[in-house]
C-alpha cells in the first residue's frame, strides 16, 4: 500500500468513527420567498401618567348607602369619593387623584378599593341615580342625609 492510499484510508476512518460522541445527523430546510416584513415597534404610552380629565368646576358628591361612598352629580364624570381620595371610571380603566381636578392617574384593578371594585361602573351610576331621585328637591335632600352618620352631601 503506498503512502497516499493509507493516508487517505486513515483519514477517511478518523473522519467517519466518532471518538467518544455519539454520532448525530440533521436536516436544516430553509425556504426564502422575497424580503422578510419589517418588524414596527412601536412604544406604549405610559399607563401611569397623568391621564387627561378636565373637571371645570368643584362637583357636588352625594352620599349613596347602598355603595358605601359618595359619588358625584353633577359632574360630567361619575366621580367616586373615597377615602379622602377621588375615582373616576374614564377609557375603559380606574383613575384617582388628590383633587377632584387631578392630576389624574390609572389605579392598577388590585389597588383599587375594594369597596369600590366590588360595583361594576354601570352599577354605580344606577345606585347614585336611584339615591339622587329618592328625594324632591336638593334642600330636602340635603336635610334627610343629616344625623346618620354620613353627611349625604359632600
């Protein structure tokens, strides 16, 4: 045997026997059909920023029983009052502020009160207008809510 014929022999053994691995196969396909589509990130606005509420004057808050807090009625939001802190229900989420004008910022579902989360919005804003049309006017509104332990009016 000469010298080139054993080399190549011996090169194609040490190629072919795996020395201490396991020998292992594998087929890797892949198709390529034009550009791929370019990926568009795109940031998500801040959910704990300061959401945009615009309350122009103070609203009247009126003591609803049935919910446990005060609730606003004459506002163009349903403004909650609870807890010296102010709630509304705005853009499918929870919002509270110090100030019934804001700064306006979105209550995470687990921190809101649960004296709050236990009523859907809908239900809220029934409770509040079956409370608000119990009595006929506000001056006898405002004398019944006195002595039972909550003003009505806030």
């Amino acid at each position: 045997m000469n010298k080139r014929t054993f080399f190549t022999t011996a090169l194609m053994a040490a190629t072919m026997w795996p020395i201490g691995q396991e020998a292992s196969a594998g087929v890797n396909i892949d198709i390529n059909i034009g550009q791929p589509a370019p990926v568009i990130v795109a940031p998500m606005p801040p959910r704990h920023a300061p959401h945009r509420i615009v309350v122009e004057r103070r609203p009247r808050f009126m003591y609803t029983p049935s919910l446990g807090f005060y609730v606003s009625v004459d506002s163009p939001y349903d403004i909650v009052y609870y807890g010296s802190r102010y709630y509304v229900y705005d853009d499918g989420g929870w919002y509270w502020a110090r100030s019934y004008d804001g700064p306006w910022v979105f209550v995470e579902g687990h921190r809101l009160p649960h004296r709050i989360s236990r009523f859907r919005h809908e239900e809220i804003r029934r409770h509040r207008d079956e409370e608000f049309r119990r009595y006929p006017d506000d001056r006898d509104r405002q004398d019944r809510g006195r002595g039972r332990g909550h003003d009505r009016w806030h």
